[in-house]
C-alpha cells in the first residue's frame, strides 16, 4: 500500500532528497577540486546539469501525476529561479564588500544552501497548512505580493553601508592562510541566511500562487536552489548588466499575487502563466543587455 504524505508517495520524498545529496556531493566535489568555483565555463555547465534534471523531473511528473503538476512544476521553478537572481545582486554587493575570494564564497554559499533548504521547508509547509485551514490567507498572500512588486518597481538600492555590511567590515574575515575565522564565517553564513529568508516571504507565496501541491512547491524551489550556488559564479560578472530586471521580476509577482487574489473568479490556466512568465523573463533580460552602458573600464571579477 501506497503511503501518501503531503502530495506524494513516501518514495518519491526520499528518492528525490537522494538526488539532493548526491547534487550537493557532485558540486562540491567538482566545484572544489577546479580551486572553489573554477571557470565561468564550469559554472555554467553545473547550472545546465541542475536545469537539465529540473527538466527531466518534470517529464517525470508528467508521466506518473499527469501535465498538470509538470506545467506547474516548470512555472514555479522559473519563478523561484528567477527571484533568486534578486537575491544573487545582494550576495555579490556583499561578497565585493567583505573582499572574499572564490574559495571562500563558495563555502559560505554552500553552508548557506544548506540553510536555505531547511528554511524553505519549514515555510512551504506553513505556507500550505495555513492556505488549507484559513482560505483568507489567500487575499493576504495576494497583497504581500502585490506590495512587494510594488517594492521592486522602485530603483534598486543594495547599500554597501547598510549596518550589516558595516558590522561584518567591522570583523576580521581574513585569517592565516586566508582562512576566514569561524566567528566571522558564522556571521556571514548568516547573513546570507538572513537574506535568503527576506526573500523566501516573496518567493514561496508566489509559487503557491501557481500550485497548492506541496510535493510540487518544495521540489521546484529546493532544485532552484541547487542550482543558485553555480549560477551566481555563473553571472558574476553580468549581474551588473541585468540591471532592468527586477523590473520584470515585479511585473512576475504582480501577475502572480493578482492571480492569488482572483481565483475564486477569475481561473488562469497554468500554461498560460509559464509562458507569461517566460515572456517577461525574456524580454527584461533582453533589454538590461541592449541597454547596458559600454565600460570604460573593466569591472573587478568576483572571482579575483
């Protein structure tokens, strides 16, 4: 028999948090012997692996729960992924101002990773338990969202002298050998944590929007995660080129809270929202790179 817990087949849990370690096992092992991060080129095929077994999961519930929670799936690891970019511009205006270098980024961010996959289920399943019990949290979600689009369509201000940044200046991060202190990596990592958590409260509600199957929510942002660690080396040096997208990134969480707030009328399919939200990733990114200023000068790698 069958046991069924919080959308899925016992199983299908621990199958699938078995390919989650075996991930996080293959990146570090991988990533670490190229000397903490390697090349752009490296990092850019790990994000291609995680993309490519995202993709395959999806085939996968395709076949055994049906196009449904595929498409849904899809939509909402798009949106996790594509709110992640957000969170990456803070992990670099905060890697650039504490002069980290590679290897010692990618143990903060692996440690954060961690973190974050705990948080994420702890607040997936908060999220869920709270939506079935009280149908009200809908309309509340729906306007957290709507707020934060609104937020977001404001410039972007990611102060290198906030108190926090200003705090951990304040701390010796470089050690012997370059080693930073366990006290002050211990503040970084949770920093790092703190900021993910910010920008849970905005992500999680907007793939509950999309789908109220836990398994699907929980499966979508952990593999987004996955692969937030490579891609951030990925675009390290391109993240200052994106600079019109959290343009789109508000555009995608006004649809999604609207979404939200009139579903009890208003019905959208799923397939539509994917290629919405494909739509607006697309054409803000094309627009950040079509009107990115020439440099005059080359910018400092994140990686030197």
């Amino acid at each position: 028999m069958t046991h069924i817990f919080a959308g899925a087949s016992l199983s299908y849990w621990i199958a699938f948090h078995v390919i989650v370690v075996v991930l996080l096992v293959v990146d570090l092992i991988v990533l670490q012997r190229k000397g903490g991060g390697g090349s752009i080129r490296a990092a850019w095929g790990w994000t291609a692996v995680v993309a490519a077994l995202a993709f395959c999961f999806a085939l996968f519930l395709s076949q055994t729960q049906g196009k449904q929670p595929a498409l849904e799936f899809l939509s909402g690891y798009l949106v996790e992924g594509s709110l992640s970019v957000d969170n990456l511009f803070v992990f670099l205006l905060m890697f650039r101002t504490l002069k980290l270098n590679s290897h010692q980024q990618h143990h903060v961010l692996l440690w954060g990773i961690l973190g974050a996959i705990v948080m994420r289920a702890l607040f997936i399943v908060a999220g869920t338990s709270l939506l079935m019990r009280f149908a009200w949290v809908e309309y509340v979600f729906g306007a957290f969202l709507l707020y934060a689009a609104v937020k977001l369509m404001q410039p972007a201000k990611h102060d290198s002298s906030s108190g926090l940044l200003r705090w951990l200046q304040s701390r010796s991060v470089d050690g012997a050998g370059g080693k930073i202190p366990m006290s002050s990596f211990l503040m970084i990592v949770l920093a790092v944590e703190a900021t993910d958590l910010i920008f849970a409260l905005d992500s999680i509600p907007a793939v509950l929007a999309i789908t109220r199957d836990t398994f699907v929510v929980y499966t979508s942002n952990i593999f987004a995660i996955l692969g937030l660690r490579s891609l951030y080396f990925a675009l390290s040096n391109a993240l200052d080129k994106l600079r019109l997208l959290h343009y789109g990134l508000a555009v995608i969480l006004a649809f999604v809270g609207l979404k939200m707030i009139a579903s009890h009328w208003i019905e959208i399919p799923v397939t539509w929202s994917l290629l919405f939200i494909v739509a607006v990733l697309g054409a803000f990114t094309a627009a950040s790179l079509l009107t990115a200023p020439k440099e005059s000068q080359p910018k400092r790698s994140v990686q030197s």
